[in-house]
C-alpha cells in the first residue's frame, strides 16, 4: 500500500515538475499531491497504534486482571490487555459465522445482541486451542468489551489426566434444559433428594407432576421405596441410570442421571415406561419360545410310547372283541390313551410343531359352517352372535386347527360368565374383518402385514385381570377349578396362530369382557397358486389285509416291533430295521425286491430324508411312508426333489396304519 501509494503522489507532481513547477498550475498540483500525502500519512498513523491516548475503554484495558479486549461487532480485535497477549498471543479476531465459525461464531452472535440491548451477554468461544467463556458488554459506539468469565477457560486436549472438575452453569445448558424433552433441574446441597428442586424444566413437570415446579424437596416427588435404592446407588458412587417411580404417576418408569454443575448438581430424568414394556415383552416371548420347544421335545417322546400303546391296545381289543370280560379295562385304557394323545397334539400345537395341512380359507365361509356346532358347545342361557366382515382376504391355514382355535376361544368365553352373567344375558360375539397393516398395528400385531384377516371372539364377562394378561397363554396356566381343564386351551390357540403366520392377542373391552383376536396374513397371488385346492379325502378301504414286502424303519423298539407284528398279521412281509444304517444296508441287499419303505424321520445317525436319498437307487419307484411325532413342515424342506412321498403323523393305531399302507400300495 505504501508503494502503491507513492506512485501516486508522484503521478500527481510529474506533470508540474516536467514543464514549469513554480507556474499557478504546476504549483496547484504539488500542493494538492503535499496535501494527499499528509492525509494518508495521518491515516497510516492511526491504524499503527493499538492504544489511543486518552480513550478511556483502551485504559481501562490495563486495570482489568482477568484477559480482556475490545472488538468491533465483526469479532476483529481492535486493543487488549497484556493477560490477553499472555493467553491467547497474537489471536486478533473471534470466529466469525459462515464456515469455520460453527457454535462459537452462533454464540457470539447471540451475545453481541444481547450487548446490544444493554445487557450482559455471555458465549462459549473457541480461541485458538482453547475454549473460553467470555462475558460482552458495550464499551462506546460500535465498540464491545469482551474479557474471560471467570473460572471458565476448559483445555480441549490435557497434555496429562487431570482430576474432573466441576462444569461451570453455561447459557447453552439451560436452554439445552429448557427445551428438552426429558426432565431438567438443578438441585443444591450435599443430600440430592433432601434438595430443593431449582430452574424446573416443563418436562419434569409432566413426568413427577405439578410439585416439581414448587418448593418440595426433589425426595419428595418420588415412591419412597425407590428414592431409598436411588441414594444407596448414589452413595456407591453411581451417576445412573438409576430407576424411580413418580408419585404422581406410579404407572411410569423413570431413569435418573446426576451430574455435577459448579456447586450444584444437574438432574436428567427420562421416562422408560415404552422401553421397560418392550423389554417384557421380549422377555415374555423368549420364555414362550423356550416353553414351546421344551414342549415339542415331551411331546415327540411321549409320541413314541402312546404309539406303543396304542397299537398294542389294537392288537388286544382284537382278541377280546365286545362281550368279553377283559373288553371294558382295555376300552377304557383305549380311551384314556386317546385324551392323552390329544393333550399331546396341544403341545404341539403350542410348540408350533403339529402337522400342518395348509388350505385356502374364507373365515366368513368358516365362521358360517362352524357356528352350527359352536351354538351346541355353548350352554341355553349363552347367545351367539356372528358379525361378518365384507370382502375378507383368502388366508392359507389348516382348517381344523382353526376351528380348534375358535371353538377354545368360544368355551373359555362360555365359561368365564359363569356365575357372573345372569342367565340368558351371556353373549360370546364372533367378528371377521378385512384389516389394513395399520389397523392391525393399532390393535396390537406389530409385524403385520399390508392386508391381514382378522377374527375376534368376545364375551360380556368380567375381562382378564391385568395381572393375568401376560401369563394368559402359557401352557398349562388355567383359573379353572381341578379336572375343569388342563389350562392348554389358549397355549393351543397361541401357537395354532403363529404357526399361521400370524398373532393372538387379548385386551379387555369397554364396559364389556375380554375379545381375544386373531391376526392371519391375507394370502397373495402367488401364495395362492402354490397352493393346490384340498381334494376330498378318499374313503378307506374296509378290508385292511394286503400284500408287499415292507421295510420297516424305527428306532423305538416298542414301536416298531408291534406295529411289524400287526402288519405280517394282516399280510405284509416286514423287514425290521433299528436305525437308518441296519436300513441302507438292508435296502441293498433286498434291492429291487422291496414293495414300501415306512421310516421315522428323527433317528440317531442317519435319519429318514438322508436314508431315503442313499436307499433310493434300490428302491426304484417304492412308495415311501414317514411316521413322526414332529410337524412334516420341519423336514418337507428336505424332501423336495422326491415324489411318491406321504406322512402319517404320530400317535397312530393300526387301523390308521394298515388304511395308508393299503391306499399306497394300490395307488403305485
């Protein structure tokens, strides 16, 4: 700029010295460049000196301990104190806003307006590797004074571990508290719960309730029992979460965090009731989960020896037809045998492992045809009442497992208004409806999806006691008196609807009972022509005796022993095998020559689906039978690329048996 600047003086003078300096032209000229030079001369002076002599806000600089400076509202330092040069050295301008700028340049803002207005601003300014608190006032025109808060400066990055002190209140963390919105305040005194409750965000109100905002100690807006635990953590050096229930609202959870603010303390409450209730949730589901597959397991097993029994049953009951004396014990352990075999196709259900014959379903078309039989289960004082949806989805399901699921839901209806509803005012109400993926969130099934099939089954009953609602579907949990029920009513109805795909869930209704509801996804397109249309049973045959050899594969002894023994009764050839390796070996060695393969699936070593894949080159075009007490969807999935392939699920007789084997063999 010097240079610059005289260039242009001489510019000026050049003409009047190179014709006649000392004419009236020439001597207007050099004194208009002596007059230029003398202005520029006296602004060059001015911007060299940091203090002005004789302004009063530059002096008053130096009598300042604590560093300060005085800055132009765009943050460039105009003078500062020898604390200032100490601390921050040759920094001569604040974070500007725009780019690099970033909080800092947000506060200074902030404060300088509040300078503005004659107040006393304060903001948090990063300067150099340090960030400051730093209080602004006006110091004249256009002028601020800005100089360091004291006891604020905070080192971004220790060179070694310091002991933590305690932050100082700053303005961005009470309107951080302001507007948040979980709970906020600052409590005094060494005893926090003891403390008066002081700057009371609008949040904290509305989770302890309207004391928070008066004078009652921080203790008292909290149940006793939990304020005890809270200062037992507290005194063990906890800072939270440390959990609380509000007086005033004793159904909301409450997370507690401290943490310290200069002398005091600053509070953070956060409401975790949607938090606590997904996490029972969960809890409750992975325990159903561990039941139900506790549940498969027993039922699998107690299948082999209800098989055992059974057949053995057939094989004597033969020979003590009607009329003999022995007929009636062993129609009777005939009988029992069966409820214990339905008791076990509960479980199952329960565990989701029954056999599963997935068909295309209207539930109008259901509801309809079953509501006859439904009206007969359900006592002369009890009223149904059907309400049918319009345009309801195709759903694919097993039919009478459904049925199943209505007809327990109707008779637990049935019974939970006896003795409470007058006779002839029980209704048990059935509902279908056609629900969007939104409805069926609003009424409890979270993963539902865009269109879902929707039954509901009420009552005018007393309702489900709260405390009950999470235990209501385990297995086995019943409110029944002794032999009124085995309590597998609604476990049955549980996993009858999640292995469907979809969800039960049961809420109490407004002035009325309990509406259990079931929750099915509407079938799509392509779901629908995978699924063929249920073709009608064939009639068996009445005559049960035939012909073929037949390899049998069973590792129950019991088992397999009786039912090959009732077959070469009925005139199969059967070849016994222990386990899937006696079987493979013995298919090679009758190779072409067998007419049927019966095996179980679950065996140790080999099982069936691995037997059927190595046996089948001597097989040939056999047809193959496998006998399990689990569901066939557990292994259908391995059995893909075969064909000529049935199932006959576990407990069976032997007139079960001996029908398949004959519709079979006719059939290959």
């Amino acid at each position: 700029m010097a240079v610059g600047f005289t260039l242009a003086v001489a510019a000026i003078a050049y003409p009047a010295f190179r014709t006649n300096a000392f004419s009236a032209p020439g001597l207007m000229l050099i004194f208009a460049a002596g007059a230029t030079a003398l202005i520029w001369l006296f602004a060059f002076g001015r911007a060299e000196v940091r203090r002005a002599n004789g302004d009063t806000a530059v002096e008053m600089l130096d009598a300042l301990a604590e560093p300060a400076a005085l800055v132009w509202p765009s943050g460039q330092v105009l003078a500062y104190n020898a604390a200032w040069a100490e601390e921050n050295g040759t920094v001569t301008t604040l974070p500007r806003s725009g780019k690099g700028g970033g909080k800092s340049a947000q506060a200074l803002y902030m404060a300088f307006a509040q300078a503005r207005e004659g107040q006393q601003g304060r903001a948090i300014v990063q300067i150099g590797p340090r960030e400051k608190e730093v209080l602004i006032g006006q110091a004249g025109q256009g002028r601020f004074l800005v100089r360091a808060a004291p006891d604020a400066v905070l080192p971004l990055a220790p060179s070694a571990p310091v002991a933590p002190q305690p932050a100082a209140p700053t303005g961005e963390a009470r309107a951080m508290a302001a507007g948040a919105p979980f709970g906020s305040a600052v409590i005094g005194g060494e005893d926090l719960f003891a403390g008066r409750v002081e700057e009371p965000n609008a949040a904290l109100a509305l989770l302890t309730g309207p004391a928070a905002s008066g004078d009652a100690a921080f203790g008292h807006l909290f149940d006793p029992a939990g304020v005890a635990e809270a200062k037992a953590k507290l005194e063990a050096g906890s800072s939270g979460p440390i959990e609380l229930i509000a007086r005033a609202h004793p159904d909301r959870q409450l997370h507690l965090y401290v943490a310290p603010e200069g002398d005091r303390r600053r509070v953070w409450l956060f409401d975790v009731a949607a938090q606590k209730s997904m996490e029972l949730q969960l809890s409750q589901a992975q325990k159903m989960q561990a039941v139900g597959q506790l549940a498969g397991g027993v039922a699998h097993d107690f299948n082999n020896l209800l098989t055992a029994i059974q057949l053995q049953l057939s094989g004597l009951l033969e020979r003590h037809p009607v009329g003999d004396p022995s007929y009636e014990g062993l129609n009777e352990i005939r009988q029992t045998a069966i409820r214990a075999a339905d008791l076990v196709r509960k479980l199952l259900a329960f565990s989701r492992k029954s056999t599963v014959r997935r068909e295309r379903l209207d539930l109008g078309e259901l509801v309809g045809e079953f509501a006859v039989l439904l009206r007969r289960l359900l006592r002369e004082d009890v009223r149904l009442e059907t309400d049918y949806g319009r345009d309801l989805p195709l759903v694919l399901a097993d039919k009478s497992q459904l049925e199943t699921a209505v007809m327990n839901l109707a008779v637990n209806a049935r019974d939970a208004m006896r003795g409470v509803v007058e006779p002839g005012a029980g209704v048990v109400t059935i509902k279908t409806r056609r629900l969007t993926g939104a409805q069926a969130r609003d009424l409890g099934w979270r993963e539902a999806t865009d269109e879902v099939a929707f039954i509901e089954v009420s009552d005018t009953g007393p309702g489900v006691p709260p405390t009950l609602l999470d235990k209501i579907f385990e297995p086995f949990f019943t409110t029944k008196a002794v032999n009124e029920g085995t309590g597998m009513g609604l476990a049955t109805v549980y996993g009858i609807a999640q292995q469907a795909g979809g969800h039960i869930t049961v809420a109490n209704l407004e002035n009325a009972g309990a509406a259990f509801r079931i929750f099915l996804p509407a079938a799509s397109a392509e779901e629908l022509v995978e699924t063929p249309v249920v073709e009608k049973v064939v009639k068996a045959p009445r005559d049960l005796s035939g012909a073929g050899r037949i390899l049998f594969v069973e590792d129950e002894a019991a088992v397999r022993g009786i039912a090959a023994r009732l077959l070469r009764q009925r005139g199969y050839e059967v070849i016994e095998a222990a386990d899937g390796e006696e079987a493979l070996i013995l298919a090679e060695e009758w190779a072409g020559q067998i007419d049927m393969l019966i095996s179980d699936v679950i065996m140790p070593g080999l099982d069936g689906p691995s037997l059927l894949r190595k046996a089948r080159p001597f097989l040939g075009d056999a047809p193959v039978m496998f006998i399990s007490g689990y569901a066939e969807s557990d292994f259908s999935d391995l059995l893909q690329d075969e064909v000529g392939v049935s199932f006959l699920p576990k407990p069976l007789d032997i007139k079960t048996l001996a029908e398949r084997v004959k519709q079979e063999l006719h059939a290959a």
